[in-house]
C-alpha cells in the first residue's frame, strides 16, 4: 500500500510514531529517546563518535503492514549492508511501542547519515517515517510521505 494525500496515514499510526519509545543500544548503557525531546545521553554518543546528525531506521513491516519475520530479517539485512557500504558507522536499536505491551522491531541509527540519504533509503524500504537527530539531540518524527 502506497500513501499519498489521497490515502492518508491514519491518526492512530501518525500517534503511535510520536509517542513510541525510540531505545538506543548503546554499548556502554542503552538509553530511549523520545520525539521533540532533547537527549543528553544522545550528545555524549554523538560526542564519542564526532558525529553531528543520526537517522534511526528500520526496513521492518514496510507500508505499516505486518509481513513474516523472515521477511522483515532479511529487509532489515539489507538495509545493514546498505549502511555499512555506505560507511556510516551503525548502532542497533529497538523502536518499541508506548504501551510497552504492542509491537517492537529492530532499528539501526546510522551515525553521521546526511537527513535526505535517510530519506532515501527509508522510502527504498517502504517505510512511512524515520527518525532524524540533529546536533541539537532533539529527535524529529521525518514523514517520508505526505499523511
């Protein structure tokens, strides 16, 4: 399914996008980012590793629609590989719902990423948004089509 301004994201997605728990697994202590709120933890990582800019991306259950978990590792392998050819340093993560008790999938923030090859590569796995983290640490809900 394909979203445009004829077929709008629903609210209950667009809610649940803003208000998921955005976790970082970072090596030395995993922390939770939230949408329009500043990361402390997020600037020392950025620190660490002299970035300026993430994008936490999934290739998981592309057009919001559930499909197999062997489809899913097998999306989320490739968008890995993407990252990785691309040389941008990787962390995994987890996006998790508010509830705690709703659906969890993999992520990856791709440390130093420019925000439009994020774009790029949240459209070319099918995904509705993307997170996008600036130098001020403050993560941004990014709609990669129009709700």
């Amino acid at each position: 399914m394909q979203f445009s301004r004829h077929n709008a994201i629903p609210d209950s997605l667009v809610i649940a996008f803003q208000n998921a728990h955005y976790v970082v697994l970072a090596a030395d202590r995993p922390f939770t980012l939230h949408i329009g709120q500043h990361s402390a933890e997020l600037a020392h990582l950025f620190s660490h590793y002299g970035a300026d800019c993430a994008a936490i991306l999934t290739a998981y259950n592309p057009w919001a629609q559930t499909v197999s978990e062997q489809a899913n590792r097998r999306a989320q392998r490739l968008l890995q590989h993407e990252i990785d050819a691309l040389g941008f340093m990787r962390i995994d993560g987890e996006n998790r719902a508010e509830d705690k008790d709703g659906p969890s999938e993999p992520t990856v923030i791709a440390l130093g990423i420019p925000r439009e090859r994020s774009q790029h590569l949240a459209q070319q796995f099918g995904q509705l948004a993307f997170v996008w983290i600036d130098g001020a640490c403050t993560p941004e809900l990014v709609w990669t089509y129009s709700k």
